[in-house]
C-alpha cells in the first residue's frame, strides 16, 4: 500500500513544538505522560536539526552535526493539508559484530487520526534509506510488550522481535549511584 500524499524531512528549529505535542501525545499513549521531562528548551539542545527552509531528506541529512550533548535526529511527516502527522526520532548506534553504524529509533509515532495511510511504514522506509545509504548493519528499536497493534505494524513490514535480548536500564539515582561505585 502507497502512503497518503505526505511529505518527509528532518526536522527544522520550527518543528520543536510540534515535536513535543507529539512525544506528549506518545507518552499519553503510552500511559506515561507524567514521566515526560522534555521541553521545546531541551529539544532544542539536543536534536540536530536541519537548517531552516532546507529539504533535508533521511538519505541526504544536510543537518547540525551529531555531537555527544546533541546526539539525535528527528524526521517529521506533513499530511497532505501539510501537517504534522508523525515523526522518527532516532540515533546512530554501531554494532561491533558487523563492524558498522546503524540508526536506533527511539521514537516512531503517528497521530491516532493519521493512521492507516501508510505514515508509518513511509518514515521506517526513509530511515531504511538512511541505513542502506551510509552502508549500515541494521535499524533498531523497542516497542513495549503490551503494544499488540505495532507489533503486528512491525512484524508485516519484516521486523524480527528479538525475544533472546532483555532491555537493560540505569538511569536517575542508579546512574549516580553506579558512577560512583569504584570512587
């Protein structure tokens, strides 16, 4: 199935707000809005976006560069009323069996009212792109257990649950806590 007409870039300093409506609206989801710390302050130190009025595509990011404070990307889908329906916010990781980068997606959402017109499968192709284009080892990411209708979104499209791996995580006190154990 063909997507809706839609439009795909890497996001500009102008989406910030539609960004967090959007993590906002994922976290609501997700039944965890009252976790969500970022602001349109934060977002806007730590995502490389693309520079304003730039076409900036997943296969030729023309974005900020990646830096340790400022480590992620975001591609933003507009409708065919150009609005913003979805977004991929995602990362490069590496994978030292093969040798190779790769983008880990942090986050994929598409608004409840934009869904079933192919909005999804339209940004995992554009990050797919980004992939093969850099020669990358693969395109990660999680989705929570309970979530039946993106496992089945994902396992249609060729995505392989890797039910032998467990998510591992430190964060908050532990984090502290495990940087000063050897101190």
């Amino acid at each position: 199935m063909a997507p809706a007409p839609c439009k795909v870039r890497h996001a500009r300093r102008e989406d910030i707000q539609s960004i967090l409506l959007m993590i906002r609206e994922l976290a609501d989801y997700e039944h965890e809005l009252d976790a969500v710390e970022a602001t349109e302050a934060t977002l806007g130190a730590t995502i490389a976006f693309a520079p304003d009025n730039v076409e900036s595509t997943s296969t030729a990011p023309n974005t900020e560069p990646i830096t340790p404070t400022r480590p992620s990307r975001c591609l933003i889908l507009y409708n065919e009323k150009d609005q913003p329906a979805g977004m991929a916010l995602y990362f490069y990781n590496y994978s030292t069996w093969r040798s190779k980068a790769g983008i880990y997606l942090e986050d994929l959402f598409v608004r409840p009212s934009e869904r079933k017109k192919g909005y999804g499968k339209k940004l995992l192709v554009e990050l797919a792109k980004e992939v093969v284009a850099m020669d990358g080892g693969r395109l990660d990411w999680s989705v929570l257990k309970w979530n039946e209708p993106s496992i089945k979104f994902y396992e249609s499209i060729g995505a392989n649950a890797m039910n032998e791996w467990v998510g591992m995580r430190v964060d908050r006190e532990g984090l502290t806590k495990l940087a000063s154990l050897l101190d």
